[in-house]
C-alpha cells in the first residue's frame, strides 16, 4: 500500500492487528487528519515557507473542543505517524502534535497505552530521530497507579534497551527519566537498580551494575545511592553534605573505596560506526550518567576520615585527569578530577603534596595544571614554603630506611623491599637458612597476607613515585633551581627515594666548583674527576650542574669521569645536549626553524611533547570541537614560554580516511615569549628576539624538540622512500646524534668488537666476517658496503649488557651498540630476514 492511501495504508499487518477495528470516533479523527497531513505535505514538497506546523493545523481544523476519544485518537494516529515517518522524508513533523497530546489529562485504556509503548520503539531506532515518540506514552504511564503500570514495564525496558546502545539518546533527559522510574519498579532486583540508575551506558557503568549492584541497589543503599546521581553541580552545597552525612554508613564507606578503587584501571573504549556510506569512531571513557555517582562518591570522601582517602583520590584524579590513551592535553573526565582535587584541597596537609606532585608529571590539561598548581600554593602557604620547597619535602619515604631498605619479621622468614643504587625496587623475601627469594613463601601468604599485601602496595606506590622524581629532579637541572647545601643533603642524598637520583648526579656550588656525592664519616662531599673533595658550609647556594655553562674540556673530563667510575646517570646531564644561537638564527630575529619542516607521527610526538611538560597542541579534521589544522605545542619556564607551531599536510585528509584523529603533522619554526612580572605575556605583543633568550632556555627548548623529532619523525620508517627519509636516516647529524657519537667515542675501546668498530663523522663502521656494515648514529639505519645496501633490522632484545652512563630517551644509543654487536658475528646470524639481506 502506498502512503496516497492515508496511516492505515503504511503501517505493517502487525501494526494493523495491534490497533483492531476502529471505532466511529477514531475511524473519523483518522480520516480527517489523513486530509490535513496530505495538504501540509503538499505545502512542504513545495517549500512553501514558513513551514506549516501540522498541529496547528490540525487544532485549527477540529476546533478547540475536542473530548476525551478524540484527543486519544489524535494521540494514537500521531504515535503511528511517527512510527512509519523518517527523518529525511520531508514530511510534516508529527512530534509537535504529539506534544499536545501529552499536555492533556487524559483517560487512556491499557490496550491503547500498550499499543503508545509498542509504536515509541521503531523512531528511536534511527539515527536522527527525535525523542518525542516517547512524550505520549511516558505521559499517559505516569497516571496509573503502580500496579497497573508493572502491565508496560517489559516494553519500557526495551525502550530504555534501544536508548541505552544509542549515543545520541544515551544521555538525554528523558532516559534519565526512564531509569529512575524503571529503577523503581525493580526492588526486587538490587542489579537492576544499579543498572537504571548508573545507565549502563560505558563500561564502568556495566562493571558497577555487575560486580556492586547487589549491594549499590540494596533497599538499605539505595537512598544515598539516588543522592550520588544529584552531584550535578560544579561542588557540593553545604545541604547535599548534609545529606549525605545522615545517608553515609561504615558498610556505604567501604562500598565507596571499592568502586573508586576500580576508576584508576578504567580504559576508554574506541566504537566504530556506520551510517550508509560514511563511517566514524566514537572514543567513550566515562558517560556523564556514569561520572555523577562516581562524583557523588567523591564528594562522600569529605565526610569519611580514613587514611586511604588521600591515596585513593589521587590515583582516581590522575586516571581521570591525563589524556584519551594515557596521554595528551586534554582530559579522560575533567568533572571527576575536579570533584577529587576538591576534596583533596579541602583537606590540605602535606599528605596532599604527594599525589598532586605525581599529577604535575603525567597530566597535561592546563586547567587541570592550574587548580593543582593553586592547591600546591595553598598547602606550601600554610606550611610557610615555596611550591617546589615543599615538594622537597614531602617526598615519601615508603617507610625505608637511609640506606633504601624496609625489613619486617614473617614468623622465621624476612620480607625486604629495597632500592638498590640504580634506582630498582625488589621486594624479596629471606628464609630461615638466609636463603634470597623473589616468591613469597607459603609460610608468609598463610600468616602475614596482610603483612604481605601492605609490602606490595608500598612497591606499587614507589615505582609510580620514582619517574614521578626523576622528572622533577631534571626539571629543576633545565630552570638553574638553587638549593642550600643543607637542603641538597637532606632531601636529595639522604632520602631513600630521591637520593637514588640525587646521588648520581653532578652537583655544583654557585659559580663554584662541582662534584659527584661521596658519602664520608663526617657526612657528604663532593669530588672532582681529579679526586679532589669539596665540603660545602649547610648555607652554601647549590645548583646542578649543567654543560651549557662550562667548557668544552671541563665537559670531556667530566663525560670521562662517568664511564671510568660506571656511574650510570638517571637523565642525560654530564652527556646532555647543548644547542647554541646559530648564525642563521641570530639573521631570522625571532623565529628557530631548526626543527621546522619535519613530517611526524602526531600522536607519538604529542605524547612524548606532553610528557617533557609541553601543552595545547591539538591537531584533527574538526572545527568547533577544539582542533585544527594548525596549532601550537607552548612549554612554560620561569620568566619565558616556548610555542613550537605545528599544522596538519595539506593531504592528512585523505590519508586519514576523513576521520576526525590526525595521524601525521608538519613542525614549524620556534618562537619564545617573555612571560616575567616586567613584561607579562599578555601585554607582550611579538616574540622576543632569539639573542634575548637565556641560553638555558634556549638549549632545554630545543633538546626536547630534537628529541620529539627523533622518535617520531617518519624517517625513522624502514619502508621509507624519497628524499626526506635519506636525508633523514644518513644525512648530518642532530646535535643529539652528536652527543650519541661523543658518547661511542668513548665505550667502542671497552666493547668486545673494538678491534672491528669504528667511528666516522655520522656513522659507526663495523666489520662482519661476511660484510662491513655503516650504522647511521642518527637514525640507527644500516647500509651494507660496498653498494650501499640498505639493511632492515628490527630492533629487538639482546642478551649483551653493555654500561651506557646515561638513560637515554628513545634508547637509540643501546640499539645502534646492539646492531653493532650482532653484525659484527654476521656469519654466526640465524634470523632468516636479516641473512637474507646481508648474503643477497
């Protein structure tokens, strides 16, 4: 049947049956607006504007007083309308007629609310359809008493089915609206009720439903649970707490460390759709139905006084606070790192210094940065400190002794969690034979688990804290920090947490000599590569020590000293790159383009840009959401700001497929901006001239651009082709690259393979039995002689431990050592794809 025919000709014969034989009154309401809808259709194929409203028509044509019958008959007729009409028909829309109906107080029978339900489905199953198939029936439902609604519940539930897998109706008010009333209708099912009341719209919401909903839909928990999904506000007003005050039991307390306990493992999860020929990703982490309870639960932390609290929301604010994937500017769910650094700032303290410090070093979001930095501000104003004095102090010490070892009695076995010099933690147990095991031994799970879990923990905790350190430590090397000689000894020699990165590193009295940490019976000092001692006076102003600020042979000696000593360093400092004005830069005024004109891997680079505390770059094919074509990254210093322009190929569009993510991006040149009191950046109007900036500055700026170009440049691509990836992989070398070949200068006389290894000006030679081989100390790339070969190595393990004195980003020194002593043996190399190549 076609639509000429009026309602009754589209609808399915199961529609049909479902609405019977019609009576008098319905058969005439039926033809009449069958007429009315025919003309507007006619008005609307014509485009006739304004576009004529079908309800106005329609109460224009029937007159003001219409009874009861007619009303549900209007109600049914564009319930059905909306059932077999699609968005894109260009027909008039019923949904505003429906909207009438539902204003009125009217005496539906059960039959015709069962048919309402049944009808509401098919529009919510389209893409762009709106949600006013529901409004008649939601309306007529809320009327009866509760036992005669329990007849639409199996078809409310299959309504709040097709929303919930539907993003576009997933979050609207309406489904909320459903969930609460199905929630009640679901006592008898404590998972039900969890389910209604978080969504079940993401993952976490589902975990929550599956794994607490016994006890979060509980009869006795309900109630606060119900409060928790009121956290809409930006923070709690005095009268929520109140109420969660009177609600909150020991049982709701140990429920809320639970399901926030299971926050800080939560992934995001990528779907991909399709619609016709045009296909997209949605990325979805938490939906806001699901962050409200979790939020509530935050809030609830204020009220309970528990040791675990501060630990617990500083994991829930880092997962919630860093990017999609574990990195980038934005946030995983800012409403719900708000909600735990509120608390966590409402309670103060030192404790707080801890996780929010971890925070700096992993989140990137600057809004995020900014209440965490104000927070940090607040505590170390009450202490009487500055921010960074006050992170000094309150490092954890895990309960290790000075010399980085916790010892406790197991009944006759011995638990030991140690840091050794190298900065690894092992956790170790000794038997009663002094016998060293890294198994806990069944003596000590069966009487001391908890004994034994608290030790775990504590390992957990100090692996995330040392990084955390290790990053703020050369943080304080890149902006000239000073420290008193007593501050130095005290928070970064003798602590069992720091001093495993403070005691290898070079440290320096201001515009004095410098020295290595040697621990004496009298306390610390300093010696020289000479051997010489230095003891400074407790007030003495101390610095780390930094290449840029010494000369060429004070750097060789102390690069020297390193390797003669085997003192491996946390970071790059006696090995660390220095880049100086150029010529050419000094000529250009204020913009760098050394690092300009690179074609990178986004992704990569943002992350590893975001890590080195870069922030804003954010690159996509989108428009309003926050990305573009062109952006910045921008890293702040004391007293300057860095902005590296970045901007999509003109080709990134189709390569990526007409997504919205960017999978490659273009450098651009460096500028720097004053940012001190005496020119606040946003009365500055320009960048500052290049021969103006600190030459730290300068240098720490460029390192990481060079770094960011070095990992994730398309050259490194062993595919590659053309004229960048040559250049790339075998032309001059990057000052990195330099530091790399001043560093193999000196470990080639200690390699077992000296005798057939040596250095050129880019690359390193090495002789095989079968060919010589030139591995490229920029990007690791190999070309055999004598035709110049290219050779494809995947870098992989090796069971050669070779000293580097250094822990190089990237890696790139250890795997061109590694491809150096592996084809030096060429004749002994069993891997199929690499012999092939070297005896092709």
């Amino acid at each position: 049947m076609t639509s000429d025919m009026g309602l009754l000709g589209e609808l399915s014969p199961e529609q049909l049956d479902r609405l019977g034989d019609l009576d008098r009154t319905r058969a005439d309401v039926f033809t009449r607006l069958d007429e009315l809808y025919a003309l507007d259709r006619l008005d609307v194929s014509e485009h006739s504007w304004p576009a004529p409203m079908l309800a106005d028509t329609v109460t224009a044509a029937l007159g003001p007083d219409l009874g009861d019958a007619q009303w549900r008959a209007l109600g049914v007729w564009a319930q059905l309308r909306m059932s077999v009409s699609r968005d894109h028909d260009h027909r008039p829309d019923p949904a505003p007629l429906a909207l009438r109906v539902a204003e009125q107080d009217l005496a539906w029978t059960g039959d015709e609310i069962e048919l309402l339900w049944r009808a509401a489905a098919e529009p919510l199953r389209h893409r762009y359809s709106y949600q006013s198939s529901l409004v008649i029936p939601w309306a007529a439902t809320q009327k009866l008493s509760r036992g005669e609604q329990r007849r639409h519940l199996p078809r409310m539930r299959r309504i709040q089915e097709i929303m919930t897998g539907a993003r576009w109706h997933s979050r609207s008010s309406l489904k909320h609206d459903l969930d609460v009333f199905l929630a009640g209708h679901a006592e008898n099912d404590p998972a039900m009720v969890t389910t209604c009341l978080t969504g079940g719209g993401d993952g976490f919401a589902v975990l929550m439903a599956a794994e607490y909903g016994s006890r979060l839909g509980d009869p006795r928990m309900t109630p606060l649970m119900r409060h928790w999904m009121t956290a809409t506000s930006a923070r709690p007003s005095p009268a929520w707490l109140k109420q969660a005050a009177a609600l909150l039991t020991p049982e709701a307390a140990v429920l809320v460390r639970e399901v926030l306990d299971r926050v800080p493992a939560h992934r995001e999860v990528t779907t991909r759709h399709r619609n016709g020929d045009h296909e997209w990703t949605t990325t979805t982490y938490l939906h806001e139905r699901t962050a409200t309870p979790l939020r509530g639960m935050v809030w609830t932390c204020e009220l309970i006084d528990e040791p675990w609290i501060v630990p617990l929301l500083g994991e829930v604010a880092l997962a919630a606070g860093i990017g999609i994937g574990g990195s980038g500017p934005n946030s995983r769910c800012e409403m719900l790192v708000n909600a735990a650094l509120l608390v966590l700032a409402g309670r103060g303290g030192l404790e707080v210094v801890a996780p929010l410090a971890r925070m700096q070093t992993k989140v990137r979001k600057k809004s995020i940065l900014a209440r965490v930095a104000r927070t940090l501000d607040e505590v170390a104003a009450q202490a009487g400190l500055g921010r960074e004095q006050l992170l000094d102090r309150t490092v954890p010490a895990f309960g290790l002794g000075p010399d980085g070892v916790r010892e406790e009695k197991a009944g006759d076995h011995v638990i030991r969690l140690a840091l050794d010099e190298a900065g690894t933690p092992l956790l170790t147990f000794l038997t009663p034979a002094g016998r060293s095991t890294r198994s806990a031994p069944k003596a000590v799970r069966e009487s001391r688990g908890g004994l034994l879990a608290e030790f775990r923990n504590t390992l957990k905790e100090i692996r995330k804290t040392l990084p955390a350190e290790r990053f703020r430590v050369e943080r304080a090397l890149a902006e000239d920090r000073l420290w008193r000689w007593s501050e130095v000894e005290e928070f970064f020699l003798d602590h069992p947490v720091t001093g495993v990165h403070g005691r290898r590193l070079i440290w320096q009295i201001l515009q004095g000599p410098a020295g290595t940490p040697v621990r004496t019976a009298g306390g610390w000092q300093l010696t020289d590569p000479a051997g010489r001692r230095i003891q400074p006076r407790a007030d003495t102003p101390m610095l780390l020590w930094h290449p840029i600020r010494e000369t060429v042979e004070e750097v060789r000696g102390r690069r020297d000293h390193l390797l003669e000593t085997g003192l491996r360093q946390p970071f790059k400092q006696a090995f660390r790159e220095v880049y100086l004005l150029t010529p050419a830069e000094e000529r250009s005024g204020t913009l760098s383009d050394r690092f300009a004109g690179h074609r990178l891997r986004y992704g990569q680079a943002k992350a590893l840009l975001s890590e080195r505390g870069w922030t804003g770059l954010s690159l996509g094919h989108w428009d309003g959401a926050g990305g573009s074509g062109q952006g910045e990254a921008v890293k702040d210093v004391p007293g300057w700001q860095a902005r590296w322009d970045m901007h999509l190929p003109w080709d990134s569009w189709e390569t990526d497929r007409h997504g919205d993510s960017a999978s490659f991006c273009l450098s651009g040149p460096i500028r720097f901006h004053r940012t001190d009191e005496e020119s606040p950046q946003e009365e500055f109007h320009g960048p500052a001239p290049l021969t103006e900036v600190p030459p730290l500055v300068l240098s720490e700026a460029m390192r990481d651009a060079d770094l960011a170009v070095g990992v994730s440049s398309v050259g490194l691509d062993p595919q590659g082709q053309g004229d960048y990836w040559h250049s790339y992989n075998f032309g001059d070398l990057t000052e990195t690259a330099e530091i790399r070949r001043d560093a193999l200068t000196r470990l080639l006389p200690r390699l077992r393979i000296a005798d057939r290894a040596e250095l050129t000006d880019r690359f390193l030679r090495v002789r095989g039995d079968l060919r010589t081989y030139r591995i490229h100390l920029g990007s690791g790339n190999i070309l055999m002689e004598p035709n110049d070969a290219y050779l494809c190595i995947v870098p992989g393990g090796t069971s050669d431990q070779v000293f580097l004195p250094f822990e190089e980003e990237g890696g790139m020194l250890s795997v061109i050592v590694s491809k150096a002593l592996l084809l030096a043996g060429d004749a002994a190399i069993t891997d199929p794809s690499i012999a092939r190549q070297i005896r092709a």
